[in-house]
C-alpha cells in the first residue's frame, strides 16, 4: 500500500474491544485478469472478513441457523420446542474468513473459515497472515482449495468448490480515507483507484493481472453490524460517447445506504466531486433504485437495472448501470448482532451503462460529459432472515 497516499491510519489500526467481540470488519479487493484460454478480461474479488473473532479465538464458531437442519431440530419444531429456537438465536457466529471469486459468466466463490488466533496481525507495516495466505501494503497472495463434498453438505458456509492460488502486487493510484462514519459504520475506499499486477489461477484456469487494463479497487468496511440496505457501485472504465475517446483518470464509486442517501466519489473529466451522506454542511439531493427489467422472456438475456441521480447547487449526475441476472452472484454475509439475518447481495462485475454529467449555472445546464461504461462492479442487498 502506497504510504505516501495514506494521511490517516485507519486502514491499519487495531481492533477495538468491542470489535473483536462484537462486530464486523473486512478489506475487499476487485480487480482484472486475462483469461489464458479465451484472451477475455474478466473480474475477480478477494475477501478477508472478521466476524466477532474473540468469541471463540481458537475454532470457527458457526451459529446453528448457519448450518444444515438436523433431524432434531425438526423433531424440535414439530414439537413446538420454542426455547430451542430462542438459545439458536442468542448464539453469534465467530470467525475469520477468505473468500475469492470470479464474477460474470459462471460465477463462483470459494471460502475458508479461520479462527481468530490462526491469524496475525501487524499494522505498522500493515500486513494479515493466515497460514499460507498474505495480504499486506502492496501484495496479495494464497491458496484455498474447498472440497466438493464441503459444498455439498453445507452450501451456506460453501457455495462452491474449487481451487485457486494468486500472487498479485497493487499500487494505489488514488486514495481516500472520507466516505463515511458514524457511531456504527466506517466505510473508505482506501484504494479508490489501484493497480495489480501478477497472476492468478481460478480452477485450472491462469489468468495474467495486467497493470496496462482495468484498474482495479480496494475498501474496508467495519462496525457493530450491517448497513440494512446495501447499494455499491465502482467504475473505472468510462467512454466518452461525445468524442469516442476513452476518458483517462477518470473513476467513480457509490456506496449505501446510510441513512436514506449513497456517498458518492467521483473524478471525472480532472473534476473531483465528493457527496458525503454524513456531511450535513454540503446538502444534495440523492435518488435510486434497483428493479429487474421486465419484458425479457430469455432467462439469460434479464436485466437488473440500477438507476441513481445525484445533485447539489452545482453538480447533477445521472447513472444508469444495467448487469446481466444470469451474471449476479448471491453473496449472504452474517450478521455479527442477530445470527438470524443477514445481508444477502447481489453482485455483478460486468455491469454497463451511461453516466451523465451537468453543471448547473445560474439560469441554464452545461452538460460536461455523456459516457459510456462498462466493467462496472454492482451490488444490491437488504437485510433478510436466514430462517
């Protein structure tokens, strides 16, 4: 990680007591490989969550409502066996988990659960190691391998199987520590526009992570629990559809929802914006939704459309960003208060779209900039039960 780009440590620091008992922390990393077989670009997502760690530091702890029904538990219910149910939902899950993911075109995600003590941690230099994994200031590397009958047995804990090993390098090219905070939640896109490079094998697959293409993104979210609405959206790939050109050092990302508006941060066309949904000083106006476009018989061809406007006293931006349902991968992440909800996602990395750019002067709209882009990192969720 690039030092020199980082003012604040909050990337680094420690956990909190609270944290460690009660909470949720986890780095996501997005970025790019060219498929060996097929010379296609395609997304990949490195994951490290740590959910209520120190309250079983030795062993994974998984709650009962994370696991399979057994035989007793439905005699338990035929039963009306109502405490049963009500010490299941006292119990909170407790681990620490990796998870890496192709999205797009047979999307897939594979996962290995650690205890709290089977990782350590330094934060001067920044650096996480898990056995033979590693993530610190400027490198990403491991292996995971989930077994089939793993899946089989518990698809909530293993939504697939498979193997990979990685080996990648990153260097920040634009950071930010703002996106926002409150006594709950802390969300930064620390890397906000970042690039790897090195290699990567999905499934007997190798892809090469080269520096030259899409450029990727790194996050850190925390807090006491999940956010109740999830609405996430970053993008680095943006054409012009006014002079066909490519538009360079241009990125954007949203995220949400906190409260009833979505941070966004944005440089575009050497314009930097930035709507803080915590910032009560610079009001703006923020709309969006997430629907499935009708009308599309052909399963394969149905859309998931995300539509978001946001405008202050100079700035108004449109976004419509649209990703392929045959190409959403179903994410649910445990909720670190209430192991019976959790946040269930939908992610896409092949989303496409518009984006459209005004200023507003005094009596009239200049419009600055009418793009297209592609290769969009989308996601929508909600809070559900998991029984």
């Amino acid at each position: 990680m690039a030092k020199k780009n980082i003012k604040s440590k909050d990337y680094k620091i420690g956990f909190s007591n609270i944290q460690k008992k009660n909470g949720i922390n986890f780095w996501r990393f997005f970025f790019s490989g060219i498929n060996s077989v097929s010379k296609e670009s395609e997304t990949f997502f490195i994951e490290f969550e740590l959910l209520n760690p120190s309250l079983s530091p030795d062993k994974p702890f998984f709650s009962d409502l994370n696991k399979p029904f057994s035989p007793n538990d439905l005699q338990a219910a035929l039963i009306g066996d109502i405490n049963s149910l009500e010490n299941k939902k006292k119990e909170k899950s407790s681990y620490c988990v990796l998870r890496i993911g192709k999205l797009g075109q047979k999307s897939k995600q594979l996962c290995q659960y650690f205890a709290w003590n089977d990782a350590s941690f330094s934060f001067r230099p920044f650096e996480i190691k898990i056995g033979n994994k590693l993530i610190n200031e400027y490198q990403l590397s491991g292996f995971i391998n989930v077994d089939e009958q793993d899946s089989i047995e518990n698809p909530t804990l293993y939504p697939d199987y498979g193997y990979s090993n990685w080996n990648l390098e990153y260097y920040i090219q634009e950071s930010t520590v703002l996106g926002y905070k409150d006594d709950k939640f802390r969300w930064f896109p620390f890397g906000k526009k970042t690039i790897f490079s090195g290699k990567l094998n999905f499934n007997g697959i190798d892809y090469v992570i080269d520096p030259k293409g899409h450029e990727g993104y790194i996050e850190r979210f925390y807090g006491n629990a999940f956010i109740n609405k999830w609405v996430h959206i970053n993008c680095s790939e943006i054409i012009s559809l006014i002079t066909g050109k490519r538009i360079t050092d241009s990125s954007f990302c949203i995220h949400g929802v906190f409260g009833k508006k979505l941070t966004f941060l944005g440089n575009l066309e050497n314009i930097s914006i930035s709507l803080f949904a915590d910032k009560l000083k610079h009001s703006y106006d923020c709309v969006f939704d997430c629907t499935q476009m009708p009308g599309n018989e052909n399963a394969k061809e149905q859309l998931l459309h995300w539509s978001l406007s946001f405008n202050d006293k100079k700035w108004i931006i449109d976004i419509d960003v649209f990703c392929k349902v045959s190409e959403l991968i179903n994410k649910i992440y445990t909720n670190s208060e209430d192991s019976t909800t959790g946040l269930n996602i939908l992610e896409g990395g092949t989303g496409f779209g518009e984006i459209k750019f005004y200023k507003q002067n005094k009596k009239s709209i200049e419009q600055i900039e009418h793009a297209k882009i592609s290769k969009v990192i989308c996601e929508y969720g909600n809070i559900d039960s998991l029984i």
